[in-house]
C-alpha cells in the first residue's frame, strides 16, 4: 500500500480537509502582521534574564506546576484560593487542553465569527462539532442570534476573545453576561489583548463559577516564549491540568517568565506606549477618507478598504512591510486588512509605504 493510500485510509477525514496554520515568511520585512510588541525586552532586564538561564537546571525536570510563577501572578492581581491558574505552552495549547477536556465527538465548541481562527481550527482537531454565531455587521454581538445558537446547541465550551482579534472592538458587559447566563457549559473570555484595553473580567470569577479568564505573555513581548494562563475555580482547573502533559512549561520559559513577573511594570511602559500610538495611527488611517477603520482597544486597527486590499497588501509587501490581508478568510471581512501598531518609527514607515501603494492604486 502505498503512503498516500495509507495516508487516505488513516488520516481523519477532518484533518485531511484543513490546511495548517500559515505563517507568513517574514524575513527582512518590516514585521506589522501578528500583534508581536516592537520592543525588545528591557535592556536592563537581559542581564538578570541571561543569569536565570545560567542557573536554571536544565538537567532536571521543571517544576511541573510552575509555582512560584503562580505565586507570582496571584499576587500581582491579588486572588485568593478561589482562583486557580493552569498553565499552557502559549494560550494556543490551553485551548487545546479545553477542548480534549470538553469537547470531542458529539460535544459543540461555540464561538463567534469573524474571531480567533484558533478556536474552530481545534475544535476540528479533536473532533468536536463547531458553531460560529456571526457577529452584527458592526462587528457587536447579535444577543438574540447568539443566546438562540446556545439554546440550541448547548455547547460545553463557549470562547469569546475579549476585545476580539481580528475585529479589535470590546463587546457589551450586556451581551457577555446574556452569553454567560445562557451558557450551559463553560465560557472563556480570551483576554489575549488585556494591556491595551481598560476592560477587565478577572472580577467575573467571583460572580460566575463557570467563567474562566484566559491570558498571555505573547502580546506583551514575550511572544517567543510561549506563555499563556487560565484562571478560574479550582474544581474546572484540576480537571484540566489532568490532561496538560506534565512539563509543558520548561524551565527557561519559567525562570524568564517569572523575571518578566517581577518586572511586569517595564513591560507595561511599553504597551501604554503602544496604546498611545495607536491613536496616532488611527488617526492617520482615518485621514483616508474611503477607508472604513475601526475603533480599537487592542495594539492592532482593522480597516476596511473599497476596492484592491489584496492589492495594497502585496504592494506593501513589494515595500517590505508584512501586515495581514484578511480579504478572502472570511465573508464578513472581505476587503479588510489588519495593521499591527509598532514602534512610531515603524507606524511612518507602514504610512509612508501605503500613501505610495494607495496613490498608484486611486485610493484616497
Ligand atoms: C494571539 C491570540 C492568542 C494566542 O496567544 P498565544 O499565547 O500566543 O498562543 C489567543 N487568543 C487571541 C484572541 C489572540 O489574538
């Protein structure tokens, strides 16, 4: 039997039917397109971060509950011992851990769309079914649609990413606690993008036990180390951390983790930096007069063009800035693109290149 007939034969069909994430060759472009921090870790950190890798005993095992890293956090936001924190290889690897806990064959994962590819990506890797409740053409919620889907698929797992990638935009407290009391399952609010927004759930865990809070590292600087944390009662996290395999935080991730803890502030300087900035680059977008760009509490801006965002993607490209073309991944996004905000010196360079792509193009 040859392999593509065992391939054929073997493989789930459900696989066999995606494609894997793509990743964008980036080398020598100016990098706008992942919502990645622009800055390098803190000078004055490399040093104490070089000596923790030096000491860290990478012949043994980590600490499989990465402990003082907990500590650490529960400190930082001063939770109780009605807050537990699981762990995850990038927040990516914790929506896997929910979705082998909860969902599988016959069990639904529901979130909204357009929103964080993620979520349907592994709800088909574990053979879960998958409902995506279209959002309002404003990108809000449609409270009735949703609380409907709910009603009629009861999922077990319902993931809303708070304020939602690729869109940017927050969602009412209103239709977020319509979601969550109509849930009969668990819903997780993606808090991927908590340092450019004032909103913040944390205090849900109190109201709801069947809330979780998830966050990350990645969008703070820390991207490369892929670091990401669920918070929420104790008897949802023992039941995950059961099948999160048992060292999936290694040792370096830990000691640069928990050093990035101590110093969240120095990062923090960064991010309110980048928030500024956004409002500079939105500003400037807006100065496009047959650009549609929306308000955003993340550190990126979706606009949405005429005519040719295909066009002005590659044509950036052609100039050496990679941002993410979003035309064509889904209807509701069909001539939109998506700016990373970045350094000021990066948001000119992105501006510069687009006034000569647009101008060639009659966009104005
Ligand atoms: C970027 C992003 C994540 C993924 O974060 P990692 O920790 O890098 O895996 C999760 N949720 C949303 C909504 C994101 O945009």
């Amino acid at each position: 039997m040859s392999n593509e007939s065992r391939v054929e034969r073997w493989v789930r069909p459900e696989i066999r039917a995606i494609s894997a994430y793509h990743v964008a060759s980036s080398v020598g472009m100016l990098k706008m397109d992942a919502m990645e921090n622009p800055y390098d870790f803190p000078e004055s950190l490399k040093g104490d971060v070089s000596g923790a890798l030096s000491s860290a005993a990478i012949n043994r095992y980590p600490d499989p509950e990465a402990s003082k890293i907990k500590a650490a956090l529960k400190s930082l936001y001063g939770l109780n011992e009605s807050v537990d924190i699981l762990f995850g290889n990038g927040s990516d690897e914790i929506i896997q851990i929910l979705a082998m806990v909860m969902g599988g064959p016959g069990r639904t994962i529901l979130s909204l769309e357009p929103s964080f590819v993620m979520y349907k990506m592994i709800a088909t890797f574990t053979g879960s079914e998958y409902v995506g409740v279209p959002l309002s053409s404003d990108y809000s919620i449609d409270i009735e649609a949703t609380v409907a889907a709910i009603e009629q698929h009861k999922p077990s797992l319902v993931f809303i990413a708070q304020p939602n990638n690729p869109t940017g935009n927050l969602f009412s407290d209103k239709a977020l606690k319509a979601i969550v009391e109509a849930s009969p399952g668990v819903v997780i609010i993606d808090e991927a993008y908590t340092a450019f927004t004032d909103a913040d759930y944390m205090s849900w865990l109190n109201d709801y036990e069947h809330v979780l809070i998830m966050r990350t590292f990645s969008k703070v600087g820390l991207a490369g180390l892929r670091f990401g944390m669920l918070y929420g009662a104790p008897v949802w996290i023992e039941q995950f951390n059961k099948v999160r395999l048992p060292y999936n935080i290694n040792s370096l991730t830990q000691s640069v983790a928990l050093n990035a803890l101590q110093n969240f502030d120095l990062l923090l300087e960064q991010t309110e930096q980048l928030r500024r900035d956004r409002e500079s680059l939105y500003n400037a977008l807006s100065e496009y007069t047959s650009f549609k760009v929306f308000p955003s509490e993340a550190n990126f801006i979706l606009v949405r063009l005429p005519h040719s965002a295909k066009k002005v993607f590659e044509g950036l490209k052609e100039q050496g800035v990679l941002i993410k073309c979003l035309d064509g991944s889904h209807p509701m996004l069909s001539e939109c693109l998506r700016f990373t905000v970045g350094t000021q010196d990066e948001n000119g360079r992105l501006l510069q290149a687009l006034k000569s792509v647009t101008g060639s193009l009659g966009l104005a």
